[in-house]
C-alpha cells in the first residue's frame, strides 16, 4: 500500500509492510511490531543467503573507531552480507558509507519515519540518499509522518537487532544508547559482538562491559569473517594451496589421497609443521589428525623429523612435468631438506 511520495527526484515510495510479510528473522523476534514501512529496493530485505549485521557506535566516536569501523566493513568487501545500521551521527553513518565504498548493500533503520522533510538526523539525508540510491533501503517501524523523539529511538534499536544475525558495537559510553541495541540482540539470540578498545577510553567502557557479560571479542577481521560463518584469509589460503597440490600434474602422487589428506600436504607443503599446529590449523581433530599422518607415513608422501612432520617429497609449485630432470631437482632438494 502506498502511503505517500517521496521527492520523485530523489526517494521512492514509502511501502507498508505487514506482519506476514516482514523479514523471517524479524517475524522471529519476540515484540514485532504489526507493520513496518520502507523505501527502497524490498529485496534488499529479503536475501536468504546473505548474513545481516548490525553496526553501531558511538556518535562521539574517535578516529580509532571510525579506522576500526572502516577496516572490518572493507574485510567483507565480495562477502553475502547486508550492513544495517540507524542513521545517526559518528559510527552509524561511517557504516552505511564504508559498507556501500565496498559494494555492500546496507539497510537504515533511522529513529522517524521516511518522510523526508523529517528524515533524522537532517545532516545524513543526503546518506540516506545514496543508500537508496546504491540499491538499499530505508526501514522504520513509524509512519512517514512521525518525527524523532526520545521515545523513538529504543524503538528502532529494537529493529535493527531483529533484523540483523549478528551485532557489532564500535565504541559506546556505558549508558549510551549502543548497549541497548547490544542487550536486545542477545534477548533475541544473535550474537553480539564488540571491538576492545583503550581501557583508558569513555568510549570503551560499553564495550568492555558487554565483554565481561559474555560478548565476542573482534581483534581482526578474521574474527569477523570466522563470527559471520564466511571462510578467513587462513582458510583461502589453504584451499588455494590443496587446489594447487591436486591440480599440478607433478604432484600424481597424491591422486588416491583423500580431501583431508589433501589439507594435511597442502598444511605443509610450504613448511614442516607440529602435529598440535596441524590439528588447531585443519580444525580435523587429535585422534583424526595422528590417523591421516600415519596413512600418509604408509604411503610414503610424509614424513616426521624432529618433531615435525613434512612432505617426504616437498611439492615445488613450478615443477610442472614429473620428468627425469624434475625428480632429480625433487631427490637434490630432499636430501637439502633432510640436512636441515
């Protein structure tokens, strides 16, 4: 239904939603409200394979929280995922602007409604423009024509942790409206998670208290990525790496080994490794892990020296013929490794 119309030259309309209609993580919260309105692209709210994650902040934020903000949005740069946040000030509007420099669509849920001669805060209209305009959408829980209030802002707070799997808090002062948004995400059970920040900082104090209540800990972005279900840099690599030992013709040998053996060459094709660094770096378990070492062992393609385990014959990526020349590079850099 059609309510009312936006500037023809800059928003489209504001859509009412129904209930039955609203995102399946949002129908799933407890407290939804009956309708929701939006503007927009809809289908932005109606991605099941992408992850929604709620970015919020402090609006006094400081030059580390907007480095930090921008850093971890730019890891997510070619990942399913769907920044939402509320269109304030500081580490909101940060959010919306990084996660559409790196081709992400990203949701507002700001603390009105979408009417914009009342859109709030009036300094992020021109925000809440490109986001439109960039293929998101804007969200509210009020009618076009409600204007920010105290009493608005939980209201929205309560939107954006409903919609969204995860939250991530960037710098909040320990009664700041942030932590709301952090304690309904844990009530709906998604997980909440915070950036540390300097002890000696009031925009850590909120963080830090959400970390003593059980929050997770983002340090880098692989944290982020492993937090939201996608594959790390650590784990690009070692795919790449075991594409690698099963594609080169050289390495034939490795032909009749299984995918976790695979992960076990590839692991250590570059090094020889502790079998503890083996077993934390496949993830494939103690027991698992001393089985496949020992197969590998039987069928002669490793081998344990001082501790470590390594390649009996170490896969050299530019050797790609298994001629005479090759095998004897292959035996003289062996007999080098067995020295070491």
């Amino acid at each position: 239904m059609i309510l009312t119309t936006m500037d023809e030259f800059t928003f489209p309309e504001v859509i009412r939603l129904q209930k039955s209609d609203f995102p399946l993580l949002m129908r799933e919260m407890p407290g939804a409200p009956d309708e929701l309105y939006f503007s927009g692209d809809r289908r932005t709210l109606f991605l099941p394979d992408h992850k929604y994650l709620c970015i919020v902040g402090s609006r006094r934020y400081t030059e580390y929280g907007r480095r930090v903000c921008e850093w971890l949005i730019e890891a997510l740069r070619g990942t399913p995922t769907v920044i939402v946040s509320g269109l304030a000030m500081g580490i909101d509007a940060i959010a919306h602007k990084s996660a559409m420099a790196n081709n992400l669509m990203t949701i507002a849920v700001p603390g009105s409604g979408l009417n914009p001669k009342i859109i709030y805060p009036r300094i992020n209209y021109y925000v809440a423009e490109d986001i439109v305009k960039n293929g998101g959408c804007l969200l509210s829980p009020f009618k076009p024509n409600q204007p920010a209030t105290p009493w608005t802002f939980p209201v929205r707070n309560q939107i954006m942790a409903g919609l969204s799997h995860a939250t991530l808090i960037i710098e909040g002062e320990e009664d700041s409206g942030t932590l709301i948004t952090a304690r309904l995400s844990a009530d709906y059970n998604r997980d909440t998670l915070i950036v540390p920040g300097s002890v000696f900082s009031e925009h850590s104090r909120g963080p830090h208290k959400l970390l003593r209540d059980g929050a997770i800990a983002i340090t880098c972005q692989d944290d982020l990525l492993e937090a939201l279900g996608f594959k790390t840099k650590d784990d690009a690599e070692l795919d790449s790496n075991a594409s690698n030992v099963k594609s080169d013709s050289n390495n034939s040998r490795y032909s009749s080994c299984t995918d976790d053996e695979i992960k076990i060459i590839s692991l250590i094709s570059s090094e020889p490794l502790h079998k503890d660094s083996i077993i934390e770096q496949t993830n494939l378990g103690v027991s698992r892990v001393h089985i496949l070492i020992s197969i590998l062992e039987t069928k002669g393609l490793v081998e344990q020296k001082f501790g470590k385990i390594s390649l009996k014959y170490p896969y050299y990526k530019n050797l790609n013929s298994p001629n005479d020349q090759d095998n004897n590079l292959i035996n003289k850099n062996h007999k080098f490794w067995q020295n070491q």
